[in-house]
C-alpha cells in the first residue's frame, strides 16, 4: 500500500512539473508533508466591480431597456443593502419550478449529472486580470440562487483570438432556500487557482426560490502577482479523453454486433459472461456519460457494451460545456447513429466548436434526431442552421433561446424543417419574413416561443398566420411584444382554439376595454397559463370571466394591474380549482391583508406579492 500511495504521489509531481517550475513542486511538496497550505505571497489586493455584461442565458427585462436586466449587474451597486423588487437590479427569467409543470417544457434528458444544477448562467468581464482571493455577489431579493461560480483564462478585452481557453470552478453547491427574502452578500470560499482571471461566470438555479431572484452587482478580489499554490489536485478525465486506445481497438478485430453468436461467446469475463446482454445494457444505462466513457477503457467485452448506439439515443452535453469540443464530438460521433434527443446548450463558445466539426457530426448522426436543444450556442452560424435543415428531416424539436448572435437571413433555414412540433427563438434576431416562412411551412407546431424577439415588426400579422395555419397550437409565448393589438389577439385566439398556453406579459398596446381579454377567456376553454404581466387595463370583468370560462386554469399572473379587486379573485378562486400560482405583484388594490386572507382560505394557491423596501 505505501508503494502504491509513493508512485501515486510522484505522478501527481510529474504532472505538476509540466506546467510548473520545480521550487513549486518542492513547495508543493512540503505543504503536503506537513498538510497545510503556503503561504501567498505579500500583494495588494485589487478590488473591483464588473466593467461589462458578456453574455447571459435569459433575463426578466427588455432588450431595449436597462429595468430587470442583466446589464445592471454591470458596475457599482445600484440598491444594496436595501431589499426588495428594484427594476435597477438583474433578474432571470423564471423561478421555482411552474415553468417545468406547462406542457411547453421538455422533459428532462436521461444521464444529466445529479451534481449538475444549473439552469441560467451570466459572464461578466473585469478590468484586470487578478488571482482571485474572493467573489462577492450582493443579492437584493430572494437570494440563494447562485449554485456555481467559475473563472476563464482567456481575457474577454484581448484583441487576439482565444486560444487553449480553460474554466476553473471556484466554488459550487446545491441550490439553496433561504428563510428570508432579505438582501444579503453572498461571499463563499474559493479555491486559488493557477492562472489571472478577468471573465467570471455565474450559474444560478432558483427552482427553490418563492419568487425571482434579484442581483444587484459583482465584487472581483484578488492579486496580481501569482500565489504558491501547495495542494494540487489531479486533473479529471476531460470528456474529450473518449477515445480507446489503439492497440485496444485494433485487438478487436471485427466491429461489435457482427456475428449472431457475439453475445453468448463464453470469452473468460467471469460473471458477465452469465449476465445476459440486455441487462447489462440496464446497468449501463444508469451511468453518467463520463463514467460510460471511462468504463469503456476498462476491457474489451464492457468497451462493446458502453459503444452500443442504443447507449446514445439521448445524449446532453450541456453538463460539460466548458470542456466540449470538436474532439469531443468525433469521439462520440461512431457511437451516436442512433441519436434522437441531443442537448448541446451553452456549448462551444469561444471556437471550442467550430462549423467542421459540428457539421461532421451532425451529417453522422442527425438523420434520426427528433429533439435539438442549441440554446446560447454562439458558434451557430446561417451555414451550421443550412447543415441541421438537410441533415435532420425527423426533427420535431428545435430549441435556439438567446442565440443572439445568429444574422435575422439565418433563420429561414428552419422552414425546410417541415414536422416541427416545437420551436424556442427567444432573445433572437428574428425577422418578420423568416418566421412568416417558417409559419407557411412548418403546420405541425404544437409550441411557438417568440418572447422578446424585438425584431418582428408587426405582431398582428404574425398571429393571423398562426390562426390560418397551425390551428393546433398548445403553447404560444409572446413575451414583451410591443406591437400586439386587439385585432391580432382576437384573430389568434379565434383560429387557434386549442391553446392551453399563452404569454402576454409586458404587452402593452393591448387594451381592456376593447374586449380583447374577455374574447380570450371565451375562446380558449383548455387555457391553464396565462400571463397578463403589466396589462394595466385588466379589470374586474376580464377576471370573472376568466373564472366563468376557463376552469382548468393552473397560472395566471397579473401583476401592475390597478383595477383588480380582491372580490373578484376571490370568485376566480373559487371557480378555477386547479389553479396553482396567481401573481398580483403591484395590484394597487390588492394589499398584504387581503394576501393573507385569500392565503387562509385557498391554502393550495401559491399568490405572489412582491415588496420595495
């Protein structure tokens, strides 16, 4: 055993002495012996706020305005300490977990890491690259989102191109519910690593939050001179670390499956000779991607096992985003010909994917795809959408949220994609041609997210085609749409009578007293979510009929409205007894007292009222 634990120890030094110098290793090395960690060296320590917003996967605002946006994390606090729901502060785009109840929402994908929490994320770029000694994130409202922070190498204001690019994760945990909703400075402790950062990460999961979580600002503390490390850990098995060794794949001799007998062959592996091959399959199937590929290493009957296609008909990488790469994809590529389901969200940043080696992969193993998620995937470009267009003619998925980087003439690609079901544009650029083009030809739509794609001129036309063509749509969400009018909403909900789903919150050229909102209520019996966020004009009539019309109703949301008394949510309450969330945030009419009171009485309903301190 001491044996064993010496060659243990001497690999780690070598593998320390390729990136560092030998006074290191030697540090290292006492700091072991002697189980504490060197001394840093004597440095001023830099404080300093975010200079810019890079990149961010959603947020509650718009994409004209700075309220409830992430570009308020830039720069100095603007409300900390105070607490409450401050439109000067960033806020995602959803909390808690109503968004996963609709029927819009995918399910989840199998293999998905149990460690792997996150669900938004933002990068913020600093003015000067530091080794970080601490990260201060000030939350304002319903803190205890933030589940990992991470640092990056490349330096986001260098005018050369990224190379060899690497995330270091400072700090993660599980998510979180805090007791309170007060403000607080949330402040864990990081690891020091062995490169100077200015680009940090967030990543934030706030399905245990009662309401959204508000952040105000980012504190970035370090020095700039490099600190004696003394505990280094050994490395992961990256996921590009996929492929098998050559003497082991040329010992193989025939590929795995050829020849009917493979399976039964008695080849000297103990009990796995006896377990029959389905189960083992079984067995496999419960392992997280790294380890499938890691297991695959081990010999030649559980390398024929963890490469069966069957292994790979739903596949997420999201989880290794910062690791992903063309290399990666080839490794996978033989073993994904039997690929439906592939999420592949967040990666690729940066030119760790490049259009040839999505395009190889995609021309490998699209044919039977039938779900794509690509959201915030900043390497797409027109020419990899033309590539997903002709080489996946089963697909019924298509997700591109916040792909903002991607020219308004890309999207038109997506009309030759004839059997779509579902399809995520938000935040995108999005024009009114292409979307009107993908409308003539995509009829099949069950799902259609348009929120805040500010480029579509006229909102009217856009829902006359959808009422002409895609009558059996379920899910609409037109999420800050400035240009909805009651004529455009009246012809949606009379051609598409099948909706259980409709987001018109921040829409606010539609008017009550048009009767635009009691239309609706009429029109659509199966409606289960419905936001009317900041529609002023809705009144007590819209909310009776509402509770009249449609019973089956589980969310609705109707916060900013001044005309809403509680005589009338108390009859939709009664009516409607399935209803789940009921948000009346900034109802001028609706107080705390009456909160508590409808709470008392309808113990199921979860009623959200935010507060400004």
């Amino acid at each position: 055993m001491l044996t064993l634990l010496s060659m243990f120890y001497y690999i780690c030094l070598r593998r320390r002495a390729r990136s560092g110098t030998r006074g290191e290793a030697l540090t290292s090395r006492r700091a072991v012996e002697s189980g504490q960690r060197a001394v840093l060296p004597v440095s001023v320590e830099v404080e300093q706020y975010a200079k810019e917003v890079l990149d961010f996967s959603s947020h509650y605002g718009s994409e004209n305005s700075m309220s409830y946006t992430m570009w308020n994390l830039a720069g100095v606090p603007n409300v900390y300490p105070s607490s409450g729901d401050f439109t000067q502060t960033a806020v995602f785009r959803a909390y808690g977990t109503w968004w996963e109840q609709c029927a819009s929402a995918p399910p989840p994908f199998r293999r998905t890491p149990k460690g792997f929490y996150s669900r938004d994320y933002i990068e913020l770029g600093f003015e000067e690259p530091v080794y970080p000694t601490a990260v201060e994130v000030l939350e304002t409202y319903y803190p205890g989102a933030i589940v990992q922070i991470l640092a990056c190498s490349h330096n986001p204001f260098s005018q050369n191109p990224p190379t060899d690019v690497r995330w270091e994760v400072l700090w993660s945990g599980g998510p979180t519910k805090v007791l309170t909703s007060q403000a607080r400075q949330f402040s864990p402790n990081i690891k020091h690593i062995n490169f100077p950062t200015n680009l940090l990460r967030l990543e934030v999961n706030s399905s245990l939050l009662d309401y959204y979580t508000e952040l105000d600002a980012v504190i970035l503390r370090g020095v700039k001179e490099r600190p004696m490390l003394a505990l280094y850990k050994m490395p992961m098995i990256d996921i590009s670390d996929l492929s098998d060794s050559e003497d082991e794949l040329s010992d193989m001799g025939v590929p795995f499956r050829q020849g009917g007998d493979i399976k039964h062959q008695r080849t000297g592996n103990g009990y796995f000779d006896k377990l029959p091959y389905e189960l083992i399959q079984l067995i496999l199937s419960h392992l997280a991607l790294p380890d499938l590929c890691r297991l695959a290493q081990s010999c030649k009957l559980l390398h024929q096992h963890c490469c069966d296609p069957l292994q790979y008909t739903q596949l997420s990488l999201q989880p290794y985003w910062a690791r992903l790469s063309d290399a990666s994809l080839g490794h996978l590529q033989s073993r994904c010909t039997l690929l439906q389901r592939l999420n592949l969200s967040w990666t690729g940043n940066r030119t760790a994917l490049t259009l040839t080696g999505f395009s190889s992969f995609m021309k490998a193993c699209g044919v039977s795809l039938v779900c794509l998620e690509l959201s915030c995937c900043h390497f797409l470009n027109e020419a990899c959408l033309e590539v997903i267009s002709q080489t996946c003619p089963e697909l019924q998925e298509l997700n591109l949220a916040s792909c903002d980087r991607l020219h308004s003439q890309a999207f038109t690609h997506i009309s030759k994609l004839t059997r779509l079901r579902r399809l995520v544009l938000y935040r995108t650029k999005i024009e009114q041609t292409s979307i009107l083009s993908i409308l003539t030809f995509c009829i099949e739509l069950r799902h259609l997210n348009l929120g805040s794609c500010v480029r579509i001129e006229d909102c009217d036309v856009v829902t006359s085609m959808l009422a002409a063509r895609c009558r059996s749509l379920c899910s609409l969400d037109l999420w800050r749409c400035r240009n909805l009018t009651d004529r455009g909403l009246a012809e949606l909900v009379s051609g598409c009578r099948m909706l259980e789903e409709l987001d018109l919150g921040w829409c606010p050229t539609l008017q009550s007293s048009t009767g635009c909102f009691q239309h609706l209520a009429r029109s659509l019996p199966r409606l289960r979510k419905l936001f009317l966020t900041a529609s002023r004009s809705v009144c007590d009539s819209d909310i009776e009929e509402l509770a009249a019309s449609c019973p089956s109703l589980q969310h609705l949301d109707i916060l900013g409205t001044r005309l809403v008394s509680a005589a009338s949510l108390k009859k939709l309450l009664q009516s409607c007894p399935r209803l789940l969330l009921l948000d009346v945030s900034f109802c001028s009419q609706i107080d705390m007292r009456v909160v508590q009171e409808l709470c008392g009485l309808f113990p199921n309903v979860a009623i959200k009222k935010s507060f400004t301190q």
